[in-house]
C-alpha cells in the first residue's frame, strides 16, 4: 500500500487523482477511478451545466467514493458550472486554464475541496493565501493546455514555496512517475493520457489507438503567446505550425482550433482533429480497466521505492 495525507484528506484509498480532461472525462471514467479507489474527475471544459448535471449524476449512480469535477477558465459557463458544483455538493474541484480566485471562498463555504491546477509559482503563491486546500503543479509535459515549466522543476519550486499538499501531474503514467512525485515532494499524482487508455474511457477507439501507437517525439506545442497545447502530431497540427510561420492572429488560431477536440473525441478523426496527449503516452501501451491500472501503479511504485531505498549505505 502506498498511502499518503492525500488520502485521509479526502478520503480516498490512492494518492491518483484522474486529470478532468474536457470531452474526455466522462461520468463514466470518474466513477471508474473513484470505484478504483482514486479521485475520479469529470471535465466540464466548456459543456453547459445541464449536460454536467448529467455526468455527475452518472458518478453518483455509480459510487458512494468521493470524486471530482474540473472547472476551465475559459469556458463561457463558469459562473454557472461553479453553482451546480455547489448546489450538487461536488465533493472535489479541481480548475484549470486560469485563476479561481473569485471562486475559492464561495466554495470553501459549501463544504467543496478545491485544488487549483496551477503552471506557476506565482499563481500558488496567490492561491494559497486564498485559502485553498492543495495544489496540482502541472508541468509542460503535459497533453492539452500547457504552462512554460516542466514537472521537475516546477513541483519542488511550489512544493519548497506553499504550505500546502501538491500533487504532481505531467510526464506521469506509471509507478516510476509516481515514486518521483514522491520524492519531488508531491502527495500524490494526476495523471491524465494514461486514463484516456482505460477501458472505461468513452472516447473513441481511434484516439485510444492513437496515444497507444505515439512514441517519445510524437507530440508537438501548438498555440500563441499564452495559450499553448500539446497535441499528438498530425494533419491539424501541421496547419497549426503553419498559421505560427506566418504570425497568424489569435482569431485565426481560435477559427481552425474550434470544435477540435471534440471531433477527435467522439467522431475518432484523428488527422483533422484535436488529439491531446502528454510526453508519456509513449509509456502508455495498453487498455485496460481503470482499477487494473491504478493498482499496477501502486505496485510498480512500491517496488520503486524499495529498490532506490537499497543505495542508502549505513
Ligand atoms: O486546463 C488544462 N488543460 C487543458 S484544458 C483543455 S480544454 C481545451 N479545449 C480546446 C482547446 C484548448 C483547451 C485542454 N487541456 N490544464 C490546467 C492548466 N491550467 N494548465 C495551465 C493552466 C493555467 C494557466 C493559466 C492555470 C492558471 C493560469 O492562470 C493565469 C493567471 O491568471 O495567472
């Protein structure tokens, strides 16, 4: 067993969070890695609140464990998805793609767990003054929208800076990447690519294959100043790096970027769509059940710990 604060803080039986991918993370998925004895995640992305309503309820359905929901700070619907957290009495909010600062305290009033994706030091400095109960350091590594530093520094620079349980996430997949987290400080991992290979995953065949398929140079930045992602590299993204040869505008990229991700998602085009993956998808090479996957991390980490722990000389 592998427990760490992580754990009795929220009640959960591995230090996992499930990233809360917009398209991909389903209430089937979160209910999969709660029931698994992770933090299942549901991405509202920019989905109204009636369709997240509807996946929260699926996790519900499904589990009495605790789970998550992340809200994106570039949706439209924030404001709203943040009172249905409240009134559905999410037990876990995870946010991404900006800062949940006006949020925290109307959240921590409900009762609400809330634990910031944060990119930067400055951000988790800010943060946690604000009162809130931890902190995922996200890395560059990372599928989706990304920040400018990579995991291994960034973790021990929020981990020596806030007084706050941090977990990892980005570039971790497997139980190598859990132990390090560990050592970096972290409490506990998120890990998105490697759940988008679950059984449970709803997302289409195509994509699954896709960050099957993808080795260690297969993904590739895309973006302008400020809003970056990484993707698996195909037809789209090469349009992408054309539009950034020649200066395009933002407008330009928001125009080709529109309804990517979801047509990767559920139509399974995965040359014209958005197929977001981390670094680590080439660790990835399998599906299977999101508890197998869990507990295969579990092991591979303690047997990580145990074999490092033999350089320590007396
Ligand atoms: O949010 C993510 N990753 C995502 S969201 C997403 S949905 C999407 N769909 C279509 C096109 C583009 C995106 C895909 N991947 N990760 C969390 C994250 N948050 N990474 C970076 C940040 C972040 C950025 C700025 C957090 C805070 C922030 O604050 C700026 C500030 O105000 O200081």
């Amino acid at each position: 067993m592998i427990g760490t604060e992580l754990c009795s803080l929220l009640g959960i039986k591995y230090p996992i969070f499930q990233g809360g991918m917009a398209w991909i993370a389903t209430g089937e998925l979160a209910a999969a890695v709660s029931n698994a004895g992770g933090l299942g995640i549901i991405g509202a992305g920019n989905a109204p609140p009636e369709v997240v309503r509807e996946e929260i309820k699926k996790v519900k359905d499904s589990t009495d464990n605790p789970f998550g929901v992340n809200v994106y700070y570039m949706s439209p619907h924030v404001d709203e998805i943040i009172s249905l957290v409240i009134e559905e009495k999410v037990p876990v909010i995870t946010t991404g793609g900006g800062n949940p600062g006006k949020h925290v305290s109307a959240l921590k009033n409900a009762g609400i767990k809330v634990f910031p994706v944060v990119a930067s030091v400055a951000l988790a400095k800010r943060l946690e003054k604000l009162g809130v109960d931890g902190l995922i350091a996200e890395g560059m590594e990372c599928g989706g929208h990304i920040g400018d530093v990579a995991t291994m520094p960034l973790v021990p620079q929020i981990v020596r800076t806030v007084n706050l349980p941090v977990i990892a996430a980005g570039g971790i997949a497997t139980g190598e990447g859990l132990a390090a987290a560990l050592a970096l400080g972290a409490v506990g991992v998120q890990m998105g690519t490697r759940f988008i290979c679950a059984s449970e995953c709803t997302v289409h065949r195509n994509y699954k294959e896709a960050v099957i398929k993808a080795k260690d140079r297969d993904t590739v930045v895309t973006g302008f100043s400020g809003h970056y992602v990484r993707v698996l590299k195909n037809k789209l993204a090469r349009e992408f790096k054309e539009l950034e040869a020649r200066g395009a505008s933002k407008e330009e990229f928001e125009e080709l970027g529109a309804g990517r991700l979801k047509k990767a998602v559920l139509d399974g085009d995965i040359e014209n769509g958005s197929v977001m993956a981390g670094q680590i998808a080439a660790l990835v090479n399998e599906i299977k059940p999101a508890k197998e996957i869990i507990e295969e991390i579990i092991a591979e980490a303690k047997e990580v710990i145990l074999r490092i722990s033999r350089y320590i000389e007396n």
